[in-house]
C-alpha cells in the first residue's frame, strides 16, 4: 500500500512542523488540514493541498493516514473516529489527558489492523538509542538505581506565542508537566521497564500564573525493582534535561541538550559518545517510520501499550501526590 493522501488534525505549531517535514519528504503526497476553525493562521498552511473543518471531510477525501496534533483532549475522540473508518494513526504525545476509551482505541486498532504510532521522539534520538544499547549490553554492570530531570521555562518554549494560551498552560486542554514533559516518562519505561510509582509529589508555585503543576517529582519502581527518581518542571531558567544511571560496575549518562552519553567504568577513563542532528531531523526519522510501516510492514517502534503505560504512570502519580 503507497500512502497518496495524509491528513494533519490540529495546525498548531507541532501541525505546521509536521506539515513542513511532510511537504519536503514526499513532495507529490496529498495533504489535507483539518482545523477547529478557532486557530491561528501560518504561513506555511499554503503548503497543504486544502483546508476542511471537520474529520469527517477529510475521511470522504479519502485520506490514508492521519497525524493528530490537536490538544491532548481531543485526541482519543478524533482517534476513535478515524480508526473507525480504517486511518493509519500518528497521535501526538500524550495520547491523552486520561485514559477514558483507551482500551476502546486499542481494540478497535487491532480490530482494523491499523498502523498506531505515538510521538515519543526520543525514540529515534541517537544518543538515547546509544544509551539504550549500553544499558543493554549491561557495561556498568547490575542497576542500582537512576535518575531522571528535565527542567525549562515555558515561557520561552513558543516565542511568537503568549505562554498562558497554550496547551502546556491549559489545564482544560490537558497541560502540566506530567503530560507535557511525558518524553521522560515514555523513555523510563522504555529503558527500565516500569512496575509501579512509590510516590509523587506535584507542585505550582504561582511564579507562572497557571492552573497546573509546574512541577512534578516521581519515584518510580522498575519490574527489576530498583528505584528510579523523575523529576519534571518547566518553571526553571536554565534548561537541563539528563538521564543518569548508577550501576555496580560504573554510571551512564545521557546529556539530551548536549547529545552525548558518557560512560564512567568503575576503573579506568570515561568514554564519550557525541552525535549530531536537528530537532526536525528526529520528526523527519519519525515520519518515514510512520510511512514505512504502512507502506512496507515495518514493525512500529512505539505501540499503543506504550502509551497506556506512560498514562497509567501518569494518573497513578496524581493519586500518590500528598
């Protein structure tokens, strides 16, 4: 099956990256935008084929894929529609602000035999894929424990845009920083297979002006049963954003801003591993995944049990919260 006609629902910023990246990749497809209506204009919207208001236009273009970029809300419920109708699905992290109709999608997904990714770049970064394999290759030894942080001001994340309009501000449109900072989440489960949440602890400072945490601190239990801490803010001036892992025989760490892992062996020299890319060029990887795995059965990378799991973490980390 070649993919001819892909529908983007929701044209916000992340809506315009993936259209830009789609109209440089596969010059001749068909793109449709589905908007609400109420969005800002870009420029680069001249890029798609035409403009409809609702999922169901688009589903009578016949359209073969969509990617949901809309706010966390709305995802499940546009989801559910267009998996109905047999939609190849890219859903934009978090899947959703709950997990109400999860298990619902998930049915239907397999019921359809359709190809469901979510946007967990990470997954294609190479420098945690690197980190991945060392953990793999057990090189510091057995785990004892690991620490994950990932702190930045929100109100440099958009520039051209007031910080308090956006999603990651909006309660209602499914913010904070557990679900918007849930890059972190995804890659603990991915690298060390999470149990269970011991505690959490989520914090607003009022220093922002907004209705969710700008703060979350998690200790979770991986099925291995050591510790791992997280910790997620978007209130700091200084962005971090670092993956550390304590083992019997030496650490590894993943520098994400930095894209590098170093590699501290209990005896002997660290060794570093550098690597080089732009932010588009992990969506670019992502998108030929997308298209690959409908165009030629490639197996997907990320799948919809990943992301109940990080909502799972997710909702129990809110019912720990003291």
């Amino acid at each position: 099956m070649t993919i001819k006609h892909i529908a983007i629902v929701g044209v916000g910023s992340i809506g315009v990256r993936h259209l830009k990246i789609l109209r440089d990749l596969r010059p001749e497809l068909e793109i449709t935008l589905v908007r609400s209506g109420f969005g800002k204009d870009f420029n680069e919207i001249d890029l798609a084929d035409r403009v409809v208001f609702s999922i169901e236009e688009a589903i009578a273009l016949n359209i073969q894929a969509a990617i949901i970029s809309s706010p966390a809300t709305k995802h499940i419920e546009q989801a559910l529609v267009l998996a109905n109708a047999g939609i190849h699905l890219l859903v934009e992290k978090p899947i959703s602000h709950n997990s109400k109709n999860l298990k619902e999608l998930q049915n239907l997904i397999i019921k359809k035999n359709i190809v469901f990714l979510i946007g967990y770049i990470f997954r294609y970064e190479p420098a945690a894929n690197k980190f991945s394999d060392l953990l793999q290759q057990e090189d510091i030894g057995r785990i004892l424990h690991a620490r994950i942080e990932s702190g930045s001001y929100l109100p440099d994340w958009r520039p051209n845009q007031n910080y308090l309009d956006t999603v990651s501000a909006n309660k209602e449109m499914g913010g904070g920083a557990l679900l918007e900072l849930s890059h972190e989440i995804d890659y603990a489960n991915w690298f060390f297979n999470i149990d269970s949440v011991f505690s959490a602890y989520l914090y607003n400072s009022g220093s922002l002006g907004i209705d969710v945490e700008e703060s979350a601190d998690l200790i979770v239990v991986s099925k291995q049963n050591f510790p791992v801490s997280i910790h997620l803010d978007f209130c700091r001036n200084t962005p971090f954003r670092k993956c550390r892992v304590y083992g019997t025989d030496g650490d590894i760490e993943w520098d994400a801003l930095n894209k590098k892992v170093i590699l501290y062996p209990k005896s002997g020299d660290s060794i570093e591993y550098s690597f080089e890319y732009e932010r588009d060029d992990l969506y670019q990887k992502q998108l030929i995944h997308f298209l690959d795995c409908i165009e030629n059965n490639t197996k997907p990378m990320t799948k919809i049990q990943d992301s109940i799991k990080v909502m799972e973490i997710i909702e129990d980390a809110k019912k720990e919260d003291k």
